[in-house]
C-alpha cells in the first residue's frame, strides 16, 4: 500500500511549479557570499591559487561569517550574599496557572526560564499547548509600560488612586452604573475581589465577553436542559467522534486537555489492545482537528445546518425540514454512515459543533440526546468554567455607554477595542464615560482610550488562582518580585473599595483557608507545592430533551440561506495567534500554522481550483469586503481541502498597539463578527476584489524536498487488525551491508534514542515552541523565513494526499478529478528533527570535526570548531540543519525579540547562544540527559527510565514523543521501537537513524471509500 500512495507537502510540490524546482535544485538555500568575504581579504575570485591558498591557510573559518564577530564576553559577577533558596546552576520550580492550567515554572538564579507541565494536576497533567510554552517571553517584554499612566502621564500609585477614588465617588453621587468589563473571570478569588468592590459601588456589574465566544453552547444547554454551562466532554470515553468545524484538538476550548483524551484512544499503547476511536470531521475551513480525521469532509459554511438536520433525522426518523445536501454528495453520503455509526455506538460516541449559533447547539444537544451521550461522552455536572462570557451582556454594555448611562468602566485583562464586534460604536460610547480604567501590561489599543492605566504584572509576578472545572481549583503564584512598577488589578480594585485585606496574596490566602482547603484536608503549604486540589467529581447524570425543535430547525435553515450568496467567510482562530492576547511574542510570530506553515501574517484561505475560478493566483493581494462593509487587504493562500465557495481568514492579527513583534502585523478580522440573536457568528459572506498587488507569505514548508522518498507511511484499521505491521515496509526488507565497524555505545552504556508515534502527533506544535524556549534558538522574523532561513531544530513537516489512495493505486483519470477539486484531501503530520544517525552523513564530511559522535548514541556539535562550511547540511537526507547566519539575539537587524539585556534573561544559561557562522540542530537536549545523570550520581542511584525527559516530549499533550535509553530493554522507548509498526526515514540509505517513527492509522473501511467515490 506504502508504494502506490502519493504524498506532497504543498501545491507547489504537487504540481512542480518552476520557482519550486529551482528553489529546490541546489541543497543551500543561499550560496555564501564569497565575492565580499574575499574582497574585504583583499581578495577576488581571480585570485591566483597560491594567494588564494594563503587566505585559505589563515582558515577559513576566519575570513567567512564565523569570523565576522567574536563570541559575546559576558563577566560574571559573584553574589556577596547568597540568598538561601538559591543555588546556581541548579534550578528551582514553582507551580503556577496560565489561562487555567496548572504549570511547573523553571527558575535559574532567580528569574523564569521555561514552563513545563504540573504532574500533579492529574487529569490536566499532559502536556502544554504553544501559548503556554511560550508565556515566559512576555514576561520579559520591553514593550511594557515600566509604571502606572494618568491621562497619558507618568504617575505614582498614591496619585492615581486619589484621582480613581475621587472620579469613583462622583459617579456614585451621580447615580450612574460602574461596569467591570473581563473576559472570562474564572479567578474565585478574583470574582470575590468584585463582589466586594460592589459592596462599596453598588451599580457595579461584572460583564463577561470573550473574543471567541462559546455563548452559543451555554444558552441551548440553559433552553435545552436549565443549566446554563459548558460541558465538560470526555473524548477519551468516545469510540466515535463526530465534529461539525468544531477544532478540538486545536482551539476549541481546551485543546491540549482533548489531545491527551482523544489520542489516548489512539495512540500505540491503544493499538496494542487492537482498540482505535473514529473520528468525521465536517468542516469548511481545514483545521489541525480535520487534518487529524479519519474521514473528513468537505462542508460550506451554509451546508452545516442543513446537514446537522439531515443528521437528527436519520438518527431519530423524525422529519423536521431543511434538511438534504443536493449539491455535496460526498456530504450526503457521510451524513447516512454517520448516523448509522453512531446508533450502534449508542453511549459511547460524542456529535459536537464549532458553530456559535445557539440554534445549532440546541440540534447537536437533541443529537447527542437521541445517541446517550449525556452521562458518558458529555458531562453537565462537573461543567468547565474556562468560558462564561455573554455575548448580549456585552452588546448591553456598549447601548448603556452610548446612551450615557455608564460613569466609570474597568478593562481587566480585555481589549475590547480591537477585538470587539462594530469597533465603532464601542469607542464612541466609551468617549461618554467619565472614568476608563484600563488594567493592562502596556499601552494597547483599549489603554490607549483610557484615562488611567493601571498597570499589571506577568501572570509569573502575581498571585491568584483559577476554577477550570466544577471541583478543580489551582493555585498561582510567583516566581519572581514584579520586575516594574506593576500592581495587581484584584489589589487595585481592593484598595478602592476601602476593603479590610488589602494585601492579595493574604486576601487569596484567606479565600482558599476558608472556602477550599477545609473540603479537601490540606493546608496552604499543600497546595504551593502541588498546584492543584481536586474534589471527587459528580455523579455525571444523563438528560433527555423536551424542547420543539420546529423553531429551531427554522432558525437553522434561515441563517444557511443567508449565506448562500457571494463567498461564504470563515473567521477562525489561529493555533499560533489565537486571540490575539500575545500578538507581541516573538516565538509565537515565527511559529508556523500547523496546517499553513504561515509565519508572521494571516491570509485568505481559498480552494485553488476556487482562486482560479476567481482569476486569482497564489499570493495576489485581495480586498475582502463583508457584508457589514468591513473591508481588508490579505494575501491569497492555496489550501487544499478548503471547501469550494468558501474562504477563511484567520482573528488575532492586526494589532495596532501590540508592541515592537506584534503592531502591525497582518490584518485585524475581527471586525468581520457579526451580533445576531444574542450571540457572535463567525460566519458571513463576502465579495473578493483583486487589487493588482502581490505579497509573499512567509512559509516553511516547502523549503526542502524529499524528492518522492517513502518519508510517511500508513495504513487502515482493518488492514491493521490483519497485520500489525500493515504499511511499514518491514516485510520488505533487504540485506545490508555496513562500511562502518560497530559503534560501543551499542554494548556499553546507554544508547539514547527516540519513538515518534505518527498516529498520536497531530501536529499541534508546541514541542516547536518548547524547543525553541529551552534551547535558546533565535526568532529571525519574516523576511528572514522568505529567505528559508528560519532556524527551528525542530519541524514538524506536513503531508497532503488524497483520500482514495488508500484503496487502490493512483491512476491518470483519478488524478485528473483530484486536481479539479482539491477538497478531498487527507493528511499526515510528522515531527522531523536531526536523527542521531549512528553512520550520520553529516559526521564523514566535516573538515574540522565540529560534528561528532558520542558513545551514547548522539550526533554533537561543537560550536567553537564549527567554520560554516555547511558541507553537513548538504549531505544531511533529513534536511535538519540550520545555519546561523546573524547573531539572531544581538543584531539591531532583529529588534523584535532579544536585542536588548532585558529580554535575554529569558535564555537558558545551560545552552550556549551561538554566535554567527556556525551550523545548529537538535542536541537531543544534552543539558537535561546531563542534569538528570547528575541528579542520579549525588542521590547515589541507577539512572531511570522516565528521569529525563526532551523538551519536546515534555511538552506533547498527546504522548507522541517517546524518549529513553535504547540498551534498557524495559524502557518504554525501547517497547516502543519494538512495535511492528516502527520503521526508520530514509532506512534504505543504511545511515541507521536513532529516531524511529510508527505508521499512521486510519480507522476507515469500504463503507468510507464509498463517501469519497
């Protein structure tokens, strides 16, 4: 099956376009620039051999960028007194929350340096996502204001709030109201801090708005079942999964906690005991959730009601209408597989929605109804708290200011300003408010409108807690003094309320001494070390439904004809930007969409056939017009996938007032949400205009080619169950024969290699961002990724093929048919990083032994050796090198991440920071092999498995990573390796990789092939 599958990481591959052959016919992105290198020798090309070997001779390493700047001297400074808690060089870790996580902070000599997971935090204790990974840079943020701003001025704590308590004062002598404005307050503590701020202000009111608002999903289970909550979905109790463009494994709710769920029904240890969940994805837009589908579908923005109707009448026999798919087949097809799947896994499968239309989630709930969902696969008992933000509340707001109704209104952690709906409005009503207290970190685009900010610290400067899920609190504390002159909102607003307990650290200590360590037995020294207290769940009750739908298949049915004209938009959130909240970090600028491989900008997301049909070609520069006429300039991007009719344009983007990364990159979408029947709809339609410009994205996917190699394999369930082995290629083995003798480290000692599970990876990239955090690698910016110069050790690479391919060898006909739609596509995620080889290339062609191996199985790199020649990079078949070709954190050339003292205290001080002109890749993290060697030696114990753990691995959520010691037959690693479905990239050139990858597994069959058809 594995020879006959054609995989392709973008268009360009697929069709051989002649920018990508030539782009692709050398292995250097760019060659070096010898001509000035020998000119500034004193030199030229026609030099004659004998000068030209004297120059040489000096070295070359002299006269090439290596040479071009002497390694940074940094003078140490011993401490006179050395604080107790603190020993250099040796870490210490604090638990904290970030968004409602619990996480473990890494501190060296006092200051923050990495996140990690909380391993006490029990079922939320698997992994990060990006943003998390990447939260320690925004502590270190220059574009921070260093001190609290009264009408645009510098001012003292004491000044500011004499001025709020006088202004707070008159408006409660005027009688006017005093609105909290937040985003979802899941902070008991917090919420507390409000009520009693209300005491001392009684027109004060707490409104709740989220960006990305799931009021949808609270209201249809308020009209649905009386309670108005999020669910808490367990998808690791789901056999069968179905998703109408909901992206949970990517930014729906929480996706890293449904990654660890989902692919623990999928990943090796379940295919062991021959168990795999199924998975549809309906969708318009490709998302990180239908990329990772067994059989995704195709779906306009206007056919989801339609077939979610469809859905409820072949699972229920009733007849409610505006239901059929006339003009998607493949749809309607899926739709009758779907509804006969899930009546057999009555119980034990899941339907959920994207939508924000509380129409469309009172559907999906009668669904999940009619398949005895409620008590298993969805839980209203234990409800998550992430989200509680009502969207008409807010739209209240904005009446109430515009009519002068509202004296004084507070922003804590919100931005309505820029990613509000009708932007307009919000700041003409504002400008009638008398008091605008903003509570923010810096100058955004709300402050910038506000009489007073009061500004705040870093989540890791603060105190506080978070109330994630019915039962389950966790604590947050600091890991290091607030660096300016910051308060914390909850203390500012305690101080104006003239509230007893001022202090609040001693207010949050109170809280919890009083409402949640008595229930759970423990002290407040309990929960500093551990994080987290979790109470026994609820008993998870099942629900039936009453509720007429008439009306709400109505309601359906009328919001898809109005979107039945022009193209149909799709606003979504971004896995790199997501809000927007942290547009300014640098890491997450430079991350690449997991699906795009767009860095630094957002775009046009369009089916190519579609942007042909249109007269558009790829990057052309477009004018999106909505039908609110809201209009903006974005690059065209071809996505294969993309439902034909459709286009995506992705939120966080288009900041204003981020900072020195963040400002002005790409466009703000927000102001295409809409407000209609009391909730946001990320869905419209829109008019594309071209404007006869043309602008590059910034990908790094197709930067290398494997030329067609068998790189990715897969195979189906059921050939599966027949042959654990089923599309690895370890059938077809043949003899090898070594040049090489046998390394030691292969009987002595360790041997430290690596499993990478295919069918757990979804690609979701926060091991990319791990990477960079723990190893210091530079952030090169936009123009730099153009240039194929981004500097990530590790990738992950993305593959299209289409779907059919499974089941038959691909034919001129077929062919033909995909490359006239491109909407059936399915696709493999694979993380591809140096591969340790133990006859490593790159080692044999080396002049001055800078790469080396070791006699525990790793390929090094010496630094200081290292002269550029960047002879290993072209004799590397991984592709896995980078070359350093500026000091990346010290250049002026760079100002958007590390060019300045403050910022480089984020660097890992166990890493050295490369200077310019020399080769980088994965080190397999060396510092922590080493750490944990170490730790073992002075607590006089064996090494063991498990102790050391790769950035990366630390950081998946779905257990994809798998690192350890190849000689420890008991390790997992070396369980893992002996799975049949272990084969090796590129095996066949006998370079005896230390990373072995496990074949992908769909969960499809003929009935699934026939959808496609």
């Amino acid at each position: 099956m594995e020879s006959n599958k054609k995989y392709w990481k973008g268009l360009e591959e697929l069709n051989k376009t002649p920018e990508f052959v030539e782009n692709n016919k050398s292995e250097f992105a760019e060659p070096l620039p010898i001509e000035d290198v020998l000119s500034e020798a004193g030199l030229s090309t026609v030099t004659p051999r004998r000068d030209f070997l004297k120059a040489l001779g000096f070295g070359l390493g002299a006269v090439t960028l290596a040479a071009c700047q002497k390694a940074p001297v940094h003078k140490s400074i011993p401490y006179l007194v050395r604080p107790e808690e603190v020993t250099p060089g040796i870490p210490n870790y604090y638990v904290s929350t970030f968004k409602g996580n619990s996480v473990m902070v890494k501190t060296v000599v006092g200051r923050p340096i990495k996140v990690e997971v909380n391993r006490n935090a029990g079922v939320f204790s698997r992994g990060t996502d990006a943003q998390a990974q990447a939260s320690v840079l925004d502590l270190y943020d220059v574009s921070k204001l260093k001190t609290p701003l009264l009408k645009k001025e510098e001012t003292t704590w004491a000044d500011l709030d004499k001025f709020v308590k006088g202004e707070l004062n008159k408006v409660q002598a005027s009688g006017k109201q005093i609105r909290v404005v937040a985003s979802s307050l899941n902070s008991p503590s917090a919420k507390a801090v409000v009520t009693e701020f209300t005491a001392k202000y009684p027109t004060t009111k707490l409104v709740q708005y989220d960006p990305i608002s799931y009021t949808g999903i609270i209201k249809a289970n308020e009209n649905s079942f009386g309670k108005a909550v999020l669910p808490k979905y367990n998808f690791d109790k789901a056999d069968l999964i179905v998703s109408f463009a909901a992206d949970f494994l990517g930014t729906w709710i929480s996706g890293e906690e449904f990654t660890a769920q989902y692919t623990s029904n999928r990943d090796y240890k379940s295919l062991e005991k021959k168990k795999m969940s199924r998975h549809f994805q309906f969708e318009a837009g490709m998302s990180l959730t239908g990329t990772n589908a067994d059989t995704r579908i195709a779906l306009k923005l206007s056919e989801e009601g339609p077939a979610l109707i469809a859905l409820y009448n072949a699972i229920t026999g009733a007849s409610l209408p505006g239901a059929g798919l006339p003009d998607n087949t493949n749809a309607d097809k899926a739709i009758k597989l779907v509804a006969k799947e899930l009546l057999q896994n009555k119980g034990k499968a899941v339907v959920v929605a994207g939508s924000n239309d509380v129409s469309v989630q009172t559907l999906v709930n009668a669904i999940n109804v009619a398949i005895g969902s409620y008590g298993t696969t969805i839980d209203l008992d234990n409800p998550c708290k992430r989200y509680e933000g009502n969207d008409a509340e807010f739209a209240l707001l904005v009446d109430e200011m515009n009519k002068g109704e509202v004296g004084a209104v507070f922003f804590l952690n919100s931005n309505p300003a820029y990613d509000a709906i009708n932007a307009k409005a919000f700041t003409e009503g504002l400008a009638k408010v008398a008091l605008k207290v903003s509570f923010s970190d810096r100058e955004d685009e709300t402050a910038d409108l506000s009489d007073v900010v009061a500004i705040t610290p870093n989540y890791l400067e603060a105190w506080g807690d978070a109330n994630t899920y019915e039962g389950f609190y966790s604590i947050v504390q600091p890991t290091i003094n607030p660096v300016f002159n910051s308060r914390q909102a909850e203390q500012s607003l305690l101080t104006w309320a003239d509230a007893p307990v001022q202090d609040y650290y001693q207010y949050v200590r109170n809280y919890w001494e009083k409402n949640i360590l008595p229930a759970a037995g423990k002290t407040w020294n309990d929960v500093l070390q551990t994080g987290v207290i979790a109470s026994a769940p609820k008993a998870a009750g099942s629900y039936g439904f009453t509720l007429s739908l008439d009306a709400v298949a109505a309601a359906i049915v009328a919001s898809s004809k109005a979107l039945k004209k022009d193209i149909e938009l799709q606003i979504f959130e971004s896995i790199p930007m997501r809000d927007g909240k942290q547009a300014n970090n640098a890491f997450l600028q430079e991350f690449p969409c997991p699906v795009t491989k767009v860095t630094w900008d957002n775009y046009v997301a369009l089916n190519p056939r579609q942007a042909e049909k249109l007269g558009y070609k790829e990057f052309d520069v477009v004018s999106i017009k909505a039908e609110n006429g809201y209009t903006v300039d974005l690059p065209v991007l071809f996505q294969p996938g993309q439902a034909m009719g459709t286009a995506s344009v992705a939120l966080g983007y288009g900041r204003t007032k981020a900072g020195k990364a963040g400002s002005n990159v790409g466009k703000n979408a927000f102001p295409f949400v809409t407000y209609t029947n009391g909730t946001l709809k990320y869905a419209t339609t829109a008019t594309l205009t071209g404007t006869g410009r043309w602008e590059e994205l910034a990908q790094t996917q197709t930067h290398y080619s494997f030329e067609g190699r068998n790189i990715v394999r897969e195979a189906s369930f059921k050939d599966f169950l027949k042959d654990p082995a089923a599309g690895s290629g370890n059938h077809h083995k043949h003899k090898v024969y070594d040049l090489w003798t046998t390394d030691k480290h292969e009987m002595l000692g360790n041997n430290w290699v690596m499993a990478i599970d295919l069918n757990a990876c979804t690609g979701c990239g926060s091991c990319i961002v791990a990477c960079n955090v723990e190893n210091n690698i530079p952030v090169v910016g936009k123009e730099e990724v153009r240039r194929r110069r981004e500097m990530h050790w590790l990738r992950i690479d993305r593959y299209y093929s289409f779907n059919d391919e499974q089941h038959g060898a691909v034919t001129e006909e077929k062919e033909i048919a995909h490359l006239d739609n491109l909407e059936n596509v399915s696709v493999v995620h694979q993380p591809m990083l140096c591969q340790h080889c133990d006859h490593a290339p790159c080692e044999t062609v080396c002049p001055v032994l800078a790469t080396v191996h070791s006699s525990d199985g790793l390929n090094h790199m010496a630094y200081n050796r290292c002269v550029g020649t960047r002879y290993c990079a072209n004799n590397c078949p991984y592709k896995v090198r980078r070359f350093n070709w500026f000091n990346y954190w010290n250049d002026s050339r760079f100002d958007n991440y590390l060019n300045n003292e403050f910022t480089q205290l984020v660097l890992n001080p166990d890493v050295t920071t490369r200077s310019r002109g020399v080769m980088e890749k994965c080190s397999m993290c060396i510092q922590r092999i080493q750490a944990g060697k170490l730790t073992a030696k002075i607590e006089k114990r064996a090494l063991k498995d498990g102790d050391i753990k790769m950035a990366c691995q630390e950081a998946c959520s779905a257990n994809a990573i798998i690192f350890g010691d190849k000689n420890d037959p008991n390790s997992e690693v070396s369980k893992a390796l002996r799975s049949e479905r272990t084969y090796y990239v590129l095996e066949e050139i006998n370079v005896e990789p230390g990373i072995g990858y496990m074949t992908k597994i769909r969960n499809i069959d003929s009935t699934t092939k026939e959808v496609h058809a």
